[in-house]
C-alpha cells in the first residue's frame, strides 16, 4: 500500500492551499464548516458533483457562520485567468453533457482546474458511449463486461503526469478511478491513499477507497492522513465491511461532536442497524429521516427492504409512488418498485425492475442480490447463482452473498459446491450466524456425522461467545443433534448437558426428557461411557450453567438527532 513518503507536495493553485489544514481536530466546527464549503465550491467547479453534495450537506448541518467569518472565493492564479473563457465555455458543455465537446475547447489547457475539467470530460464521454451502447442491445450481465475505450489513453496521460509529479488532489483521484476501472485494484488504492494525502477533504478520493479494501486486514495497512475526514471514512468502511459495533461507536462520537443534524449520518446508522436485523430501530430511524429529508433517495432502498421484511403493503406502495414522483430513473427508485412488485408476488415485474435499476449501474450490488431473490422464487436457480455471483465479485467478503450462492447450489443439488460456500461464508465472518447450520445439514444429509457435529458444536461456541441477545432459530436443532450424536458416542456427560439445553425449548422439549431418561437408565445399569470415539470439541463450559448471553452492540443516542 502507500506510504507516506509517496505523496506528491502539492504542485498547485492557491485555490487548493487552504484546504490542506484539514487537522484531526473536531474542536473547531467553523473552521470545518468553511472547509466544507470550499470544497463543496472546488468540487462543483470540477464537475464532482456527488462529492459536492456531500460536503454540503455536511456543511448544512453545522451552525450558519456569521457574515464577518464567510470566506471570499479562493484567489485566481495566473494559469487560471489564461484558461478562464475556455474553462467558462467547456464548463456550460460539461453541465450538459456534451463531453466530446467540453473536451474540445479545453485542449491545451493549462491550468489544473481546466486540465482536470479535460480529463474528466474525455473519461465520462467514454462512459457515456459505453452506456450508450448496451443500454437497449444488452442486459445487465453482459453490460458489466463492456469497456471505456478512453480508459487506456487517459492512464497512459495521467501516469505521466503522475511520475512527473504535476498532478493535484483532484488528478489524482481521476487516475484512481481510471486503475480501478482498468482493474488494477492495488495501484488504484495505492493513488487514492495519495489523493486522500494531497487533497483530504475530497470525499470522492475517500468513497473509492472505501469500495476497494475488502476486509479489516486491508484497511490496517493503509497509510491514512491524520484529518477529521479519516473518522468519516472509518465509519463508512465498517458499515461496508459488517463490523457494525465499530460503526455505530464511530457515528455515535460523530454526533457527539455537532453533527448530530447530519442527514447522511443518521441515514448510515440507519443502515447499520438494517445490517444486523434490528429491523424496528431501523425503521424507526428511516420514518425520522423521512420527515427530516422527504425528497431524499440515498438509501431509500434498504429502507424499503425493511419495508418489505415486515410485510408493510400500503407504506412500501407509498413509498414507491413517491420515489417515482421524485425521480423513476434512479437506481434506488427501481430497487424500491421491485420490492412492492415482490411483496405482491409478481416476481417476474419485480424482477424487471431490478434489471432496470442495473442497466442504470450494473454494479449496484443491492439489485443484483435482489434479482438473485426473483429467480429463486420464479425457480430460475441457474439464473440466481448468475445473479449471486455478480454479487460476490463486488463484494466478496460477505457472507449474506455466499449463504445465497450456496443455497442455489444445493437446490441444484451440487453439494460439494453448496458446502465450499457455507464453509467461505462462516471464514470471512458469517453474519446472519447461518452459514454453520447450513453446513451441518449438508453433512447429515452426506451421513457425515463428526463433520456435521463439529459445525453444530462450533455454531454453538459462536453464539454464546459473541453475547448478542438474538433469536437463534437453530440453537434448538443444534442441541438435538449433538445430544443424539454424544448418545451415540456413549459419552452420557455431554449427551446430558445438551439433552438438559433441549428442554429448554418447546420443539425439542420432549426429546430432551426422553434422551435424560435413557441415559439415567443406561447408567443405572452399569454402561459405561465410550473411550472408542471421542467427541470432535468439548462444549464449553459454560453450557452446563445457566447463563444467559448479553448483548454486545449496545444501542446508539440519538436523543440528540434532530429531524
């Protein structure tokens, strides 16, 4: 990864001078409020609209400055007057679309905003024709396969650009996007980590980055610029990567230090608890966000998921109506229809929508992961495992996708298959706590007894050692098996202490009594245990007391959000 000592000084216009004093302090919430809307005004000048609206959003949320704080635009450079009527026009041709355009009039520009404004037109006109090209002639699957051809003239460009250490913040980021584009993952983390040096308060440079590192272990080995930004993308990186304690502590100090207005905060959390199934707390935050933000569409589908999970017809309709209202060509607004079609059974309309939502962005993940849900329930198994696999490649560190993926293959009845993906699943961090269970149904189904009682075991260990208290629907299965498989191991201590767990829930409540008194009676009767076949784990030990598992997460303030 990128050190430090990599990161170009800033060969730069004044107008970038300022925004390098991005400290790790949050005391100063004006200093930051100005530093989010110069950036806000560098990036909507650039065309990065999105990291533009981000930064002042943010800004939003803080306390209004006074008159006599405001900030005058950042001072013209010399280069930046030279290229002033051709960055005026090509800017009024960006804000159109007409990239090829744009690009025509800015060549030979020299100044850094006019340059990036260049490249930047030259890689979303490729964008554009690539787009253009598959949207009616090609589905989603084959869309994803089709290249920019601009994106190899524009490396080649910028990586000169680059060694001759002549590229800003902003250059930088663009050469990011352009190697991530090219799939060349580690060089583009490596120039965003520079980016995120040169240019901190440039949430785009960060996002990316976000969407690259695929488990913890990655994100130790970054080389960070210690900036208030840093805390941001944190919280970010562990909703994406499901450490979602780390998240909500991390959106919880946000809040804490004055951005407890901040919409898109309370929208991840929002998010962090749809992740770990606390579906009311979810909901409860996306009805407050909702009246904060009503024309918001950021994350409106995983709302709509909760929506969905609950069953809620009349607010999901609403919601769908509405999201159209405001715009029905968004990627979110699709996903949200294809639900409503879902909730109503009409999985073949359902699944229409979430073709659109990828021909919009064939790498939405949250479509793809849905679409795989239609075909399982139009018995298209062939078709979800396409759809999972999609999934996978674009994040292939969560279990949720390969629970699913594996799944289909059992339905296929490829178990081998079925039982690699459970066993992947549980590796990088399962979750929903299914992935064991599902795998040891597989090796009772293969009449693998030791492997499936290791798995159960292991389940068991899991749930009691994490201290959430959740409803496992599987711990009663669990016991059963283990308290049949130790009985047959002629091992009565375990066999007891998991028949004694059996009756403690009402499907397994008999079987549990019945077992005890077979092994009461067996033992009455001089039989001793096995010392032949030895059991695979030794429970823990504190499954022979009656402890009771406390939560982990704890929940989050939000006494102080106002909507």
């Amino acid at each position: 990864m990128a050190a430090s000592s990599s990161v170009v000084p800033v060969v730069a216009t004044a107008a970038v001078v300022p925004v390098l004093s991005s400290s790790a302090d949050f005391s100063n919430l004006r200093e930051i409020k100005k530093q989010l809307l110069l950036i806000a005004g560098l990036t909507r000048e650039r065309g990065l609209l999105h990291s533009s609206k981000w930064s002042a959003e943010l800004a939003f949320s803080l306390p209004a400055l006074p008159l006599s704080e405001l900030q005058p635009p950042p001072p013209v450079t010399e280069e930046d007057a030279q290229d002033m009527d051709a960055y005026t026009l090509a800017k009024a041709y960006f804000d159109v679309k007409e990239y090829d355009r744009a690009a025509h009039f800015l060549h030979g520009c020299n100044s850094k905003k006019a340059y990036f404004l260049y490249m930047y037109s030259r890689y979303l006109s490729g964008e554009k024709k690539k787009d253009d090209e598959t949207v009616d002639s090609l589905g989603p699957l084959e869309k994803g396969q089709v290249k920019n051809e601009a994106l190899r003239e524009l490396r080649v460009e910028l990586s000169k650009k680059h060694q001759a250490r002549e590229l800003d913040g902003f250059g930088l980021y663009l050469y990011g996007v352009v190697l991530r584009k090219l799939d060349l993952v580690k060089e583009a983390i490596d120039v965003f980590v520079e980016a995120t040096h040169v240019l901190p308060l440039h949430w785009g440079a960060w996002l990316e980055l976000c969407n690259l590192i695929t488990d913890k272990e990655m994100l130790k080995f970054l080389s960070l610029p210690d900036t208030w930004m840093k805390e941001f993308f944190l919280a970010h990186i562990y909703t994406e990567l499901q450490l979602i304690e780390e998240a909500l502590q991390k959106y919880q100090n946000l809040i804490d230090v004055g951005f407890s207005k901040s919409s898109y905060i309370v929208s991840q959390i929002a998010v962090a608890y749809h992740n770990i199934r606390d579906i009311d707390k979810a909901l409860s935050i996306f009805n407050e966000l909702r009246k904060q933000d009503p024309y918001r569409i950021e994350n409106m589908d995983t709302f709509s998921n909760l929506l969905y999970v609950r069953s809620m017809k009349s607010e999901l309709s609403y919601l769908a109506h509405n999201l159209c209202e405001i715009d029905k060509y968004r990627v979110e607004t699709c996903c949200v229809i294809g639900n409503y079609y879902s909730l109503r059974s009409q999985h073949e309309k359902a699944a229409l929508y979430f073709q659109r939502a990828l021909k919009l962005n064939p790498r939405y993940l949250g479509a793809w992961t849905l679409m795989g849900h239609e075909y399982m329930e139009m018995k298209n198994t062939s078709a979800a495992i396409q759809a999972y696999r999609r999934a996978h490649q674009l994040r292939p560190n969560d279990s949720r996708m390969l629970v699913a993926l594996g799944e289909c293959y059992e339905k296929l009845n490829q178990l081998v298959e079925a039982k690699k993906c459970y066993w992947r699943a549980y590796a990088v961090g399962d979750v929903e706590k299914m992935a064991l269970v599902k795998l040891a149904k597989l090796h009772e189904q293969l009449t693998e007894s030791e492997q499936a009682a290791q798995c159960y075991i292991k389940y068991i260990q899991d749930i009691y050692s994490c201290g959430e208290i959740v409803e496992h629907l599987e711990e009663s299965t669990a016991f059963r098996y283990l308290a049949q498989y130790y009985f047959k191991c002629k091992l009565w201590d375990e066999a007891s202490t998991c028949a004694q767990k059996c009756c403690a829930f009402n499907d397994t409540r008999e079987e549990g009594k019945a077992l005890l008194r077979q092994i009461l009676q067996l033992r009455n009767q001089g039989e001793t245990p096995s010392t032949e076949m030895p059991a695979p784990f030794f429970l823990p030990a504190s499954l022979s007391a009656n402890n009771t598992p406390t939560r982990r997460v704890s929940p989050l303030n939000l006494s102080s959000v106002t909507p």
